[in-house]
C-alpha cells in the first residue's frame, strides 16, 4: 500500500493537502465541521452496539484529515447472520445502514430471486486514506473518512457465488438481483453508485453518507 505524504495548509477554501514527497497519491480535503458532530451524535444515540461482530476500533487518521475518532470494525450483519469478508471498518452512522440494506434488500432480494438466503458480501474496499477513484490531486473520498463501502459480490447459503463484475450482464437471475441491490441502497445511503455510473464501478457498488445539499437533502443513485 502506498504511503501518503502530506503537508497540511488551511486557506479560505479549507483544508488543502499537498505532497511533501513525490511519490503516493496526494488529495485535497474540505474543512467539514459536521463530519465530527454526526459521529459524536451517532455514538452518543447508542445506536451502535458492540456485539461479537461488531467491535470498536481506535482511532483512525491521527494528524491528517482522514479517519474517525470511534470506527468499527464490521465482521457481520443481520444478527450475524451476514458475514462481511474481510470485515470492514467503518464510522458510526454507517453501521445501521449497512445493516438495514442486508435486512430489508439483499436477503429478500437473494430469497426473491435464487430461493437461498446470503451467506457472505465481498467487501472490496471499506477505510482507506486515498483521493477519490485513487487520482492524484482530487478530493478525499468518502473512504477516507470511514463512511463508504464498496462491495463486489455475495455468496449464498448453497455456495453459489454472484460478483457484480460478471453477474450484472449475467443471467436473468444475477441482474434482477444485483439492480434490487443497487436500487434498494438508495434508500439506505446518500450516494450509490455502479456499473452504469462508469467503468470505475464496473466490478462493484460503491455506497456512502457523504452529505450532499445544505441538509443533506441531495442523493445520487447511478
Ligand atoms: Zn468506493
């Protein structure tokens, strides 16, 4: 994994990194005061729990503008019922929506459409302190603050394996499932994006709670 080099400016426009090596990507952060108080609400409300699959992370970032103050690492969801491979880390408010996609989409959409239940999600990506689509210069990623998860594919109870790479132009089955998934993220996250958005999301969904409009009123679903 590349290393990230930073020099830390604050200017009128906010929070600027510039590299201070010439080498690993480099991004430009916003001054966001509401990134903080969301997390401390969300911890606050109680409505994350650490359970055996669930547990609560240090800190994450340190000086740079990446991290959280409490992540988690998510192993399951749905009671742990859901595994989560490899488990993912992620800030407080992510947690419940997570959980509710897999409750209420991705297990009716699995019983709907293959008569088995999810037994595993792929987790491609979930923390990582890198701009957005890994390009030098642009903004920090959802990813980066711990509130994005991209997920590749899912394994069923009888074994049966469907990645979005393969199964969105797949079978009649596999493309019913994987659009009620996509499409039913929408209602769970701010931003969701996949293989019709652009070729950067052709092997996976990517979802976060980016706030988008001045009351994160704003969505998109591509
Ligand atoms: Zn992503």
């Amino acid at each position: 994994m590349p290393s990230i080099c930073v020099r830390v400016f604050l200017g009128l426009a906010g929070l600027v990194l510039l590299p201070s090596c010439s080498t690993g990507p480099y991004f430009v952060a916003k001054h966001e005061p509401w990134r903080a108080k969301e997390e401390q609400a969300c911890l606050a409300s109680g409505v994350v729990r650490e359970t055996p699959y669930i547990r609560s992370r240090s800190a994450l970032g340190g000086p740079s503008a990446c991290g959280a103050e409490r992540p988690f690492e998510m192993a399951a969801a749905h009671r742990g019922r859901v595994r989560l491979k490899p488990a993912a880390l992620l800030r407080c408010s992510m947690i419940p929506q997570v959980d509710r996609w897999v409750a209420t989409v991705i297990e009716p959409a699995a019983r709907r459409n293959f008569g088995a239940s999810i037994a595993e999600i792929t987790v491609a990506a979930s923390y990582a302190c890198r701009p957005m689509n890994n390009k030098v210069g642009g903004n920090l990623s959802e990813h980066g603050h711990a509130n994005a998860l991209d997920v590749s594919g899912f394994v069923l109870s009888d074994g049966q394996r469907i990645t979005v790479k393969q199964g969105w132009q797949g079978n009649w089955g596999e493309r019913a499932f994987l659009r009620a998934v996509h499409d039913g993220a929408c209602a769970q996250f701010s931003t969701v994006l996949g293989p019709d958005y652009d070729s950067n999301h052709h092997d996976h969904f990517h979802v976060d709670l980016m706030r988008r409009g001045r009351y994160g009123e704003r969505r998109v679903c591509k």
